[in-house]
C-alpha cells in the first residue's frame, strides 16, 4: 500500500471515528416530566366491544389523555372464554401504538393448568426481545399467587439477567402480600446475584406497605450487598414514592455505605421519576463522596453532581456529563498536543496522561464487593435505545485515544499495540481485586480499540508532518498570530460570554431567584449587558451606561470598575416580591386567592351550612395568637381536612396506583357528586393557605380568618359525606 493510500485511509478512519462520536454522544430530546396529568388526577373510562375491553384515562374535558405516570393513554384487553387475558396493548392518546419503558408495546398471555406464558410484543404484536435479554416469562401459580418466574428468549432458551439469574421465587404471608424475593439459577436452586445477595425479605407496616427490606445468602445467613449495606429502611411521600432510605448493618442498625451516606433522601417529578438524591450520615448531616459532592441531580440520562446546598457544581465531571461532546474535544486536543510538541514533551505528556487515566478509572471510586461482567458487546441491545449506554461506551475509546497518540511518538515501534491492552487489563484487574467498579471485558475491547485507533492518528500524522510542518509554520506566522493580535478585543469578548454563560448553566437553578445582590444576580446582568452590546453603540440601563468600545473599559481603574458592579448590585436589590392580597408574585406553588374571593367563599360555605343545619352560623371569636401558634393551628386544621377525606375516600373503596394528595381527594368526591362545588373549592383553598403556613410563612391576618370561619362548616359537610357514603 502505497505511503499517500495509507495517509488518506488513516485521515478518513480518524475523521468517521471524531464525526460518529459527536453523533453518538448527541443528547436525547429532553422530557418534561412534569408536565400532564398523573394517572390520579385522570376519569377512568371502559368501553367493550365484544372481547375487547379498553380501558383510558380522561381527563376533565372528557378527552382521552395520557398518564404520565404509567406512560400511557388507553390498555386493550382481550379475554378468552373464560374471561381471561389472552393479549393487551399499549395506546397513546391518538390511539397509536406506545412502548412501555421503551421496549414493549403489550403483552400475550398463554395458559395451562399451573404457569401462565407471558410474551412480550413490538408494535406489530410480534415477540420482542427485551433490553435485558429475554422474550418471555414463564410464571407458575400456586394458590392463584404467582409464586415463580423464568426467563426465556424467543427460541425458548433460558436466559440469564444481567443480575446473574435465571429466575425469581416468591413467598407469601397469609394475607396474600409477598415477604421474599429468592433469586435462581437454572436449576431452581438460589443463586447469588451480582448485587451481592441470593435472598431478599420485606417488612410491611400495619397497612401492607413495604417498609424495608434485608438481605440474605444462599443459606440465608445476613448477607451485604454491592452498595455494602445488609438492608434498608424507607419513608414514603405522600405520592407512596420513596422519599428517604436509610441503609443497615447485618444487626439492622443504620450503617454507612460504601460510598459513605448512611441516609439517602430523593425527590421526584410528577411522572414518578427520580430528580435528586441527597447524602447525609446518621445524624442527619449532609455528608460530601468522593468528589465532593453531596447529591446528583438527573438530567436525561445523566447525572449532574451538586453542593451542599443542592446546587449543581462547577466541575469538570458536570462539564463532560453536561456536555458529552466535550469528551471528543478533550481527546483531539490532547492528541493534537501529543503529534505537535518536541518529542521530550509528548513522553512527558503521555507520563501525565497515563496518571490521568489511572485518577479517572480507579481513584474517587467507593470500594465495595468484586463485580464482573464478562460478556463481550453486553451493551449492544441498549447502544441505539440509551443515551447513557452510548456515553459510557464512546468514553472507553476516547479514554485512550490520547494514550495511543502519545505512545506512537515516545516508541514508534509495532508492539506499542499491546500497551493499550496490558494497561485496560492491569486496570479490570485491580477493578476486580479492589473492588473499585466493575470487571468488564467491554471496557478492555473499547480501551483496546481506543488506543489503536490513536496510533493510527499518530502514525498517519508523522506521514503528513514531513511535508507539512514548514507550510504550518507559515500559516501560524502571516496569518493566525497577526489575527490573534488584531482581534484581541474580539476574542476577550468571547471569552466573557463563553465564561458567563458556562457559569450561568451550572447555576440555572437559582436564575429564577434573583432577589438580593449575589455573584449569580450580577454575572445574570453582565451576561444580558454583553448579548446585547453588539447591537449599541452605547448602551444605557437603569441608568448605568456601558460602552462598547474596549478602549474605553481597559483604562477605566479597578476602583471604577468595582463602582459599576456594586451600582448593579444594588439595581438587583431593588427588585421585590410582594405578598399581599392584591398584588402577588408566586414563584413555587399556586397564588393564594383574593380579598374579594375570600368574602365570596366565605359567605357562601356560611349561607350553605346555615341552609341545611336549619341554624344561622356565627363567627366564633378567637384570639389571634402568635404567628407560630397561628402556624400549629392551621397545620392541625389541614390534618383534619386530610384525615376525613382519607375516611371518605376508604369507603369509597377506591384504591388508585398512587397516594393521593388532598386535593385530588376533593376534587374525586366532588366529582362523584358527594361534594358540592362551593364545597370543594373552599376546602382547596383552605388547604392552600394551610400548606402555605406547615412551611412556615407567614400569612396575612384574613387568610387566618377566612380558615377560621369556614373551617367547622367543612368538617361538617365531609362528615355529611360520609353519612351519604355508608347509606349508599
């Protein structure tokens, strides 16, 4: 082959190589996930037509919409004979096809006497297989109670989940609520799974509700799991989310991780899915990992580390996971420095480098059982469906791009291609020893591909080099370093905005609370000043004038300059939110209602309860107490609010997917035609100015009033309701 031929082949492998990396780290569209109905907040309507019954969520205006908390609009269901379910699918609202987790789009069922064969559908209703592997579950039954599952593959093998298993087995209490989850290989003899456990228990509380859960081994001695705790407690929210887990020991006392947080507290969006975790010890005090930070926060299928405050850190891991083309920059960039400096600074380069991807594979990693995950291309199934399975994987070849750049120009010989491969093992291994991440044979073949693909980059470099160099050099002297100092001005601008809005996007969080002088008010007001000076000659604003020539700002002193940003500063104090009952900003939360719809409201719970007691309402004097006795008040008001529509709403029998708050209490009761509407909406907002008081605000003197009176009418009504409730 020809030294041109193997320039241009190496040229074009480099350039697919930086191209399909961009194109493969794209992030995802984004989803609001809380933006919709929740399935709770949804009418449930069921239409049959022979042996279909479908069942949709409506919502208010009687139109089908889709819940977002269970992903879809409309289920079909066709039964056999025997009034079982043979098939079901999954429609959107326009009554397409939808992918459930994104794999599945329904499911067929096939009988016989003990097990149930359970098959998963595309959208043309042929098997599909799973992103963990398997096609079909087959579950036997004993006592009508699914005691057994294995999984298959669409030619009927068995297959192994990424856990480590084959199979689940599960045990019941007399009331029919599952307490153990036992994990089996293909035998039906438990099996330790990758989390680091054969058997997992549940405690319930008085209600059904999984409370915690342990761990145990094939024997069922106390057995640790990968993360290094024995088991878990949980709080709920009043969603049913987990909102707080707090890890054990094998005596069930609360333990650290291996990562070093005893107590793990997360928060969720509408649609049930998780938004941040939090790290604290056993004291309830945030506790910082390895990297500083004290909680995630997820973006897409990223996660952004964050403060102790919560808010999102300025660091290079937030930087590449934020910007995951960053990674392909990073790698030409050093590569570029690898092929450009003298010699004795490239090995110096490469030393540096080297330690580099030894800090990145094994420091800041929490220790915790040997992990392996010896199937090559595990991760192909889920390349093209996750953004985060491509991230991972276009960073193992990036990782040691560089390396194999560096290495090409420290020994140019052909066994330099074995050096890639002995450092990816040497890291898999002290992976595996350490228990520092996980063994994969993955991360050796992309590690491996990574650094051959940089010695090619090298090599192909060193041809074009030779003949290049000197027309470089005179392009670096007539025309980039004349640019440079002619654009000076220019490019000092462009850094400023770079900077600015760098700084802006790992602070956007705190964007919206801009109502005191701080750093965040200020860098917000230079970055608006600096998009719109292009556009002026001189621009003024609120009187503070900012000119566009460069000139003029570079011989202004430091005094002057500090002058300006405290004028900003104090523009920035001057913005106030008001709380009042006629002009309200509402930044969290719904406004509180009006002075005039607060009369409205209160007249008309007076005239209905006077109505139908036979009995005229007065106001009961009350002493007005101190802001936090009035805080205790409404808080015990709102308790008792909730507590009689929990007693309606239990009678009722309704049992839906999720807690619900109490409004959505309300508004199903009024709905049903057990509430009136003067009713509800008195009661919502008594619960909104209560709400507003648990949290510690203060509140003005008529919205306590207004609570006040209105009050005992709606605890009589509710229990009204309930009398109508029982004699139905």
């Amino acid at each position: 082959m020809s030294a041109s031929l193997k320039r241009g082949c190496g040229i074009l492998l480099i350039a697919s190589m930086v191209l399909l990396s961009i194109l493969a780290l794209l992030p995802d569209a984004d989803v609001n996930h809380d933006a919709g109905y929740i399935s709770s907040e949804l009418n449930i309507q069921e239409t049959v037509d022979g042996s279909v019954t479908s069942t949709s969520y409506v919502n208010p205006d009687g139109v089908i919409t889709e819940a977002i908390d269970i992903g879809y609009a409309t289920v079909c269901r066709m039964r056999d004979d025997d009034g079982r379910v043979v098939k079901e699918r999954y429609l959107d609202a326009s009554g397409n096809p939808v992918a459930r987790y994104g794999d599945y789009y329904g499911l067929s069922y096939e009988y016989d006497e003990t097990s149930t064969a359970i098959t998963y559908l595309d959208a043309e209703e042929n098997p599909v297989e799973r992103s963990d592997g398997y096609s079909i579950i087959v579950r036997t039954q004993v006592g009508g109670r699914a005691s057994d599952d294995f999984y298959y593959d669409l030619n009927g093998q068995q297959v192994q989940c990424s856990g480590g298993y084959y199979g689940l087995h599960r045990e019941f209490n007399t009331d029919g609520q599952n307490t153990s989850l036992t994990f089996l290989n293909k035998d039906g003899h438990a099996v330790r799974t990758s989390s680091g456990y054969a058997i997992k228990t549940y405690q319930r509380d008085r209600n059904g509700t999984v409370v915690g859960e342990q761990y145990f081994d094939t024997e069922g001695n106390p057995a640790r799991s990968s993360l290094g705790q024995y088991g878990e407690l949980y709080q709920r929210n009043e969603q049913g989310y987990i909102d707080q887990i707090t890890y054990l020991d094998a005596d069930s006392n609360p333990a650290p991780t291996n990562a070093g947080y005893t107590i793990l507290k997360r928060t969720y969006h509408r649609d049930g899915t998780a938004d941040t975790d939090m790290y604290f010890d056993a004291n309830g005090n945030p506790k910082a990992l390895s990297k500083g930070q004290y909680g995630i926060k997820r973006s897409g299928d990223v996660n952004l580390l964050l403060d102790k405050n919560g808010n999102i850190m300025l660091c290079v891991d937030n930087l590449l996971n934020g910007f995951p083309c960053m990674v392909v920059v990073f790698g030409c960039v050093v590569c570029l420095l690898m092929i450009v400096l003298p010699k004795s600074l490239s090995v110096v380069l490469t030393i540096v480098y080297v330690a580099f991807i030894l800090y990145e594979t094994l420091m800041f990693r929490e220790s915790g059982d040997a992990r392996t995950n010896f199937f090559l291309f595990s991760y192909a199934g889920k390349f093209l469906k996750e953004q985060s399975v491509r991230v991972g994987v276009i960073n193992n070849i990036w990782l040691f791009i560089p390396l194999g750049t560096g290495l090409y120009r420290w020994f140019q010989k052909k066994w330099a291609l074995l050096v890639p491969f002995v450092i990816s093992v040497a890291i898999e291994t002290t992976q595996y020893v350490t228990g520092l991440g996980i063994a994969e044979f993955d991360d050796v073949f992309g590690n491996t591909m990574g650094g051959w693909i940089g010695i090619v980059t090298a090599s192909t470099a060193a041809n074009v080099r030779k003949t290049s160099m000197e027309y470089i050099r005179k392009i670096l002297r007539d025309r980039v370093i004349p640019f440079f100092k002619n654009k000076i001005k220019h490019i000092w601008y462009f850094i400023l905005v770079v900077a600015s809005t760098v700084y802006l996007f790992c602070n956007h969080f705190a964007i919206d609370k801009i109502n005191d002088a701080s750093l965040i008010s200020t860098v917000f007001i230079v970055w608006a000043i600096l998009l719109v000076l292009p556009l002026f000659t001189e621009l003024e604003f609120f009187g503070v004038k900012v000119k566009k020539e460069v000139e003029e700002a570079v011989e202004k002193s430091n005094k002057e300059v500090k002058d300006s940003l405290n004028n900003l500063q104090q523009l920035v104090m001057q913005i106030q939110v008001s709380n009042n009952a006629t002009n309200q900003l509402t930044i969290n939360g719904n406004p509180l209602p009006s002075e005039s719809r607060i009369e409205e409201l209160t007249n008309a719970i007076q005239t209905l309860t006077a109505q139908k007691n036979n009995e005229k309402t007065n106001e009961v004097p009350r002493e007005e107490g101190t802001a936090s006795e009035q805080n205790v008040e409404l808080f015990k008001i709102r308790y008792d609010i909730e507590m009689a529509l929990r007693e309606c709403i239990e009678l009722l029998r309704f049992e839906p997917q999720t807690r619900m708050t109490t409004i959505s209490m309300a508004r199903i009761l009024n709905q049903r035609g057990l509430l009136d509407s003067t009713t509800t909406d008195t009661l919502i907002e008594i619960v909104r100015i209560a709400n507003r008081a648990v949290h510690g605000e203060m509140l003005n003197r008529k919205y306590v009033g207004f609570v006040r009176k209105t009050y005992p009418g709606i605890l009589d009504e509710l229990q009204k309701c309930k009398n109508r409730i029982n004699m139905a």
